[in-house]
C-alpha cells in the first residue's frame, strides 16, 4: 500500500472533496506547491488556479479554487478555498464574460469602481481559462 495522506477540499459552500491522496499539487503565492505524505506542517495563502489531487489508483483528482488558505499537517491537508468548483464543471463561457466585464470594468475606470475587487475577479477568469485549456491538453 502507498503511503498516503487525507486531503480535504472546502469552500464556504461545501466539501468537494474529502478522501486519501499520495500526493497534492496546488496553487501557492510563491509558485506550486508539491505536498507528500509527512510534508513539513505550513499554513500559506494559495493563488487562483487547479489543486490536483493524485489519488491511489493514480486517478487524478482537479479542482478549480479562487484562492484561499492551505493548511499542511504531516497527516493531511486541507484547502480552505474562496470558491471551489470540480474542474469539469468549470463554465467557458462564464469566465470569458466575466474576464470581459472585469477587464471593461478597468479600462472604463470610474471613481466608483472597486479596484481591488474588480482585478480580483479578472484573475479568478483568467485563473478558471487557464484551467479549462490545460484540461483539454490532458484529455487530448
């Protein structure tokens, strides 16, 4: 048996994913992080983008977060995610109108615009393109 760890994905909204894992690939502020079993304990902020999740049976597991906190223990992991969304259920076309609109919102700036937010909002669509074309590359 493979060593293996538990990793639990949540959002505000729900688990996506709770189970074992060999080893999880994930989004952090400084570059992707790789987490194995018995990893150094890390508390760190991670970046829209894919956590992939190496399962037993060498499925892999990919699920789109907005960001969000990771929390490692040497016995498990755990993404506290903005937003989380199974990857195949990522919309094109709801991330390509939203980058749209953040990206009008920008060029079209107004005092009442909140920027922060906005720029925000343009890196989760581009974050969730990226995601849905890097699938298609692993499926073709």
């Amino acid at each position: 048996m493979a060593n293996l760890f538990q990793v639990d994905v949540v959002s505000a909204e729900s688990e996506i994913y709770s189970g074992t894992a060999e080893f999880v690939v994930l989004p952090g502020e400084s570059g992707e992080l790789g987490i194995y079993p018995r990893h150094t304990p890390l508390i760190t902020r991670i970046k829209p983008g894919v956590v992939r999740v190496r399962l037993e049976t060498g499925a892999v597991e990919s699920i789109f977060v907005a960001g969000g906190i990771l929390e490692v223990q040497p016995d498990g992991v755990t993404v506290l995610a903005d937003t989380a969304i199974r990857a195949h259920d990522l919309d094109e076309a709801k991330a390509e109108e939203a980058k749209r609109k953040a990206e009008e919102s920008l060029q079209n700036r107004t005092a009442d615009i909140d920027f922060a937010r906005v720029t925000a909002e343009l890196n989760v669509a581009i974050a969730q393109l990226a995601a849905i074309n890097r699938l298609r590359k692993e499926v073709h």
